[in-house]
C-alpha cells in the first residue's frame, strides 16, 4: 500500500534561500535515485513566507524506511534542519 508524507516545516527568518538551495538538492536526488519515490518536492505557503510544506509518496513502507536511510536524506536532512525554527510536523497517510 503506497504511503504518503506531508511534513510541514518551519524556517527560520533569514534561512530561506540556504533551505531552499538544500531541498531542491535533496529533490533531485530523490527522484534521480529512488524509483520507489513516486513524488518528492517541497512547498512554499504563499500565506507565510517561513512555512515550507514536504509532499512525498513511496510505494510502500519498506521503500520510505530506504529512503531514510539514504547518506544523501541523512546528510542533507541536519542541513534542512539547521534552518528551521521549530520541529517538522510530521503526517504519515496511507493512500486509499
């Protein structure tokens, strides 16, 4: 059953461009390298100018549990995390 993520995430003022250069490097590699990945991108809110919204989708859990143990995700994702202001919200949905 596929498994979709929506994770909202707060940026920290001044760190826009830097997170968006760091997610647009983590979404092609993404969709250059998981074909188990049927979307990955990131969101900014036209609302706010600090929220970024992650929308992704894997064919199922074992495909996402790989994708989270990829060295790109696991290296590029401190570098995401380093621009936030606060935690990522996290959403695990099942596709029906």
């Amino acid at each position: 059953m596929p498994l979709s993520i929506i994770a909202t995430l707060s940026v920290a003022k001044g760190k826009n461009a830097e997170f968006e250069n760091v997610a647009a490097q983590l979404t092609a590699l993404v969709n250059e390298n998981e074909a188990k990945c049927n979307f990955y991108y990131f969101n900014k809110s036209r609302e706010d100018a600090q929220t970024y919204i992650a929308m992704e989708q894997y064919v199922d859990q074992e495909a996402f549990d790989l994708h989270c143990k990829t060295d790109y995700f696991r290296s590029l994702g401190k570098e995401l995390a380093a621009c936030m202001s606060a935690p990522p919200k996290i959403q695990l949905l099942d596709t029906i």
